[in-house]
C-alpha cells in the first residue's frame, strides 16, 4: 500500500508513475487526497474537542474544590455536550478512516524508474540470456506425452480425485519433483536463508498484509465457513511471520526460504501454452523472501537474481531473464525480474521464476518496520522470488534432457533422485 504522505506531497508523480502500468489514476488519487483532507480536519476537530473537554475537567475538579458547586454543574452540562461531540467525531473519523484505507487499498505500487513502458509481455526488456538450446532427437515428444509414455504424472487420476489442474506424481516422476525441491532448499539454506515451514492456509489480514486481497480474491480459494485462503505463493504466509513486527536495524537482512504448495483458481483456456505441467491449480514452489534495509533492497534483488541464476546454471537448462514492463507487473511489485526456461519440445519459453522488489509498498499494509541506531523506526523493504516454481522447470527437464534411452536426469539431481535415468 503506498505511504498518504507521499501521495499527498507527490500527487503529479504517483499519476505518471502508475501511468507506466497503463492505468490513468488521476481520479483515484484525487479520491484518495479529499479522504485524507477529511480524515486530518475531523481529527484537528476531534483533538480540540478533546483537548477542550479535558481542561473543563480540571475546571470543575477546581470549583467543585473551592465549592463552587453552580458554576461546576454549569460546565459538566457542557463537558456532557462536548463527549457527545467528541462520540460523533470519533465514529466520523473511524468512517472516513477506512474509507481511506480501502481506496488504498485499490491503488497498486508504483514502478521502479527503470521499469519500461509497456502494455503487455510483448513489452518486457530481455536483459540476459544464457545456454544453448539442445538439438533433440527425431520423433522427440513435448513433456505431456512424455509423461504418458514413462507413466510419471497422472492427469486423468487427478481429474478422478480433485479436478482438472491437480495432478499425481508417481514413481521416479514422484522422487524427481521431492529431489528438486531438495535441492532448491539446500541450494537457499546454504545461501544464508533459514528454512520454515508455514500454514497453508490463511486469514484474511495475511492476504491483506501481502497484497493478494482485495486484488486476486477471484484468484484464491476460500474456505466460506472459516473464512481461510488456500496460498497462491509460500511469500505470504512466510511474510506474515513479520506482520506488526518491529526489527533493530542490526537484524536486517532477515532471510527466509519455504516450500509449500500453491493454489491458484485461475480461469482455464485451451491451447499447448496451458497443456500438461504449463498450468495447473496446484503446484509446488520454493521461495525466497528477504526483509531489507530500504537502502540495500536493490542491491539485494540483484543478488537474488544471481541466486536463480546458480540453480538454473546447475540444472543446466537454457534460461533468459526479462525486465517486466509496466503493464505485465504484479500489483505490488516496484520492479520484477521473470526468468524463463526455454522448452526445446514446445519451442517456446516457459516463466519459472519471479523475483521482485515491494520497497514499502508491503511493509506498509504489514506495519512492518525497524529501529535505527537513532531510535526512529521507518518501514523496510521486501523482496522475494521463486527459487524455483517446479511444474515448468520439471517440464524444461523432461523435454530438454529426452534421448531415445529415456529422459536423463540432470546430475546435480542425482545424489537426490537415486537414479540417473528415467526409462
């Protein structure tokens, strides 16, 4: 959530920032200047109030005292009248104060200064590139076929179970997809991240806290009798630890890293770009999440993108990395990296990873915050990414690493696997 303050002193440039998302907010930031307008008078009317009633107090302490009785039951009279004002104003000011909030609440981050303009994916900015495409076998087959022929996943099984979009790993496919999320936790512990393990349900101050409420609550499965949200991403529930938390400024940075899996009712479409593993409803991922000094986020995102960098270098795949545009960002991201593993069967590039950076824009909605060596506390910066979603990255390895053996499993994996082949 962007800080009023910074709305009300830089209204032109929250304007032509958001502008770059495509969204023509004049109207919302004008809304969200008169709230504020209002909320601040019925304060200062509300302080004078109170601060008026309380001296009336002392007032009458002092006549009732030196026995002045009359006078004192004339300005209890008015001390009634002002608590009654002082009900109306704080009821006033509770109104108008969530008004505020939930316009905010609408309003998405503003973009870094080197997010490009754009309206769509077509417009991202490919900043690196790295691997060569493997040249495959005649009659090799995309990952959906593959896993037919070497009975690995399961989405007829599924289907009988759950639904479409929620498939059954089995045998060396089920040990594949534990060595990868094996492998990605070692990889983030021994960079420094501690592991958790988190609730993969959550309430609704969480989605709030993280900025997935109100803006993707058509996108989250909800349990209407509790009143719980399956995860979309392990970044929630693992931000959330941090919620209305304080930090001394000597615990920044605080890393963490978490595997769960994630649930996403996103609308189905037809078509080989969401055939097989390229989207589902469930999946799994391991993430990254790190609370920073505001000035050492960015320099943090770019160690993060190094990270994603390692494990894909490792696995051995041909991988690019995209600049998002303003039109193609998240809505609480200042600045995102999406990283890509091309599939050689499918000819195309598959997103695996995200990694951005939210400056304040969570810490706000999460009031969280830290002290620095002067006293004053001031909001941090979060950051966090996919280290890595699985279901492409397990779709890039069955069609990348295919012979006409079987598909051979990348050797870092090996030691986790058991197995170096999957025939």
């Amino acid at each position: 959530m962007l800080q009023i303050a910074f709305i009300r002193e830089n209204q032109e440039k929250v304007i032509q920032a958001l502008a770059k998302r495509n969204l023509d907010a004049k109207a919302m930031v004008a809304t969200v200047v008169a709230l504020d307008e209002k909320r601040r008078a019925t304060q200062v009317e509300l302080d004078t109030i109170l601060a008026e009633s309380n001296k009336l107090s002392k007032d009458i302490g002092e006549l009732m005292k030196s026995g002045e009785k009359a006078k004192a039951e004339i300005l209890k009279e008015k001390s009634t009248q002002l608590r009654e004002k002082g009900k109306e104003l704080t009821e006033a000011l509770n109104t108008v104060s969530e008004e505020l909030t939930q316009e905010l609440y609408k309003l998405p981050n503003t973009p870094a200064d080197i997010v490009p303009q754009g309206k769509s994916a077509d417009d991202n900015v490919n900043v690196f590139q790295e691997g060569d495409i493997p040249v495959l076998h005649e009659g090799a087959l995309p990952h959906w076929d593959l896993i037919k022929k070497y009975d690995i996943v399961d989405f007829e099984l599924g289907t009988k179970i759950t639904a479409p979009g929620f498939p059954v790993y089995k045998g060396k496919g089920a040990k594949l997809q534990r060595a990868l999320i094996s492998y990605f936790l070692d990889k983030n512990t021994d960079a420094g991240y501690q592991e958790y393990q988190v609730p993969h349900l959550i309430n609704e101050a969480s989605g709030y806290g993280t900025g997935q409420l109100p803006d993707k609550e058509g996108q989250m499965y909800h349990d209407a009798k509790d009143d719980l949200y399956l995860i979309p991403t392990a970044e929630v529930p693992v931000t959330n630890i941090f919620r209305d938390v304080i930090l001394q400024e000597n615990e920044l940075p605080v890393l963490c890293t978490g595997y769960t899996p994630c649930f996403r009712r996103e609308a189905g479409s037809w078509g080989a770009h969401v055939r097989g593993l390229n989207r589902l409803h469930q999946f799994d991922k391991v993430e990254i999440v790190r609370i920073e000094h505001p000035d050492k986020s960015y320099e943090a995102l770019e160690g993060m993108v190094e990270h994603v960098k390692v494990l894909l270098q490792e696995l051995k795949l041909p991988y690019r990395i995209l600049r998002l545009c303003g039109g193609d960002m998240g809505f609480t991201s200042a600045l995102t990296y999406d990283f890509e593993v091309f599939s050689t069967a499918q000819d195309r590039w598959l997103e695996i990873s995200s990694v951005s950076n939210f400056e304040t824009f969570q810490a706000n909605r999460l009031k969280l915050r830290f002290k620095g060596k002067d006293g004053k506390t001031q909001l941090a910066h979060t950051l966090n990414g996919s280290s890595l979603a699985l279901p492409r990255v397990l779709a890039g390895i069955l069609e990348n690493y295919q012979t006409p053996e079987g598909i051979v499993i990348p050797e870092v994996l090996r030691k986790y696997t058991g197995f170096d082949i999957i025939d």
